[in-house]
C-alpha cells in the first residue's frame, strides 16, 4: 500500500469515528427534546 492510501485510509477511519462519537453524544439529546415533544 502506497503513502497516500495510508494516510487516506488513516483520515477516513478519523471521519468515521468522530461521526459515530457525535451521533453517540447527540442521541440522548435528540430522545429527551423528541419525547418531550410527542408528550
């Protein structure tokens, strides 16, 4: 595998994991404002 695909790879998997840790921490949020608002 050359540099580029490595670093390419390395920035991907960065993306993918700050996506899934905001989508983690923005959950709860978006439950309480949803049930909140249907009650």
């Amino acid at each position: 595998m050359s540099d580029w695909q490595a670093r390419f790879l390395n920035t991907l998997a960065f993306f993918v994991w700050l996506g899934v840790g905001t989508m983690v921490l923005f959950m709860p949020l978006l439950w309480i404002t949803y049930v909140e608002a249907v009650r």
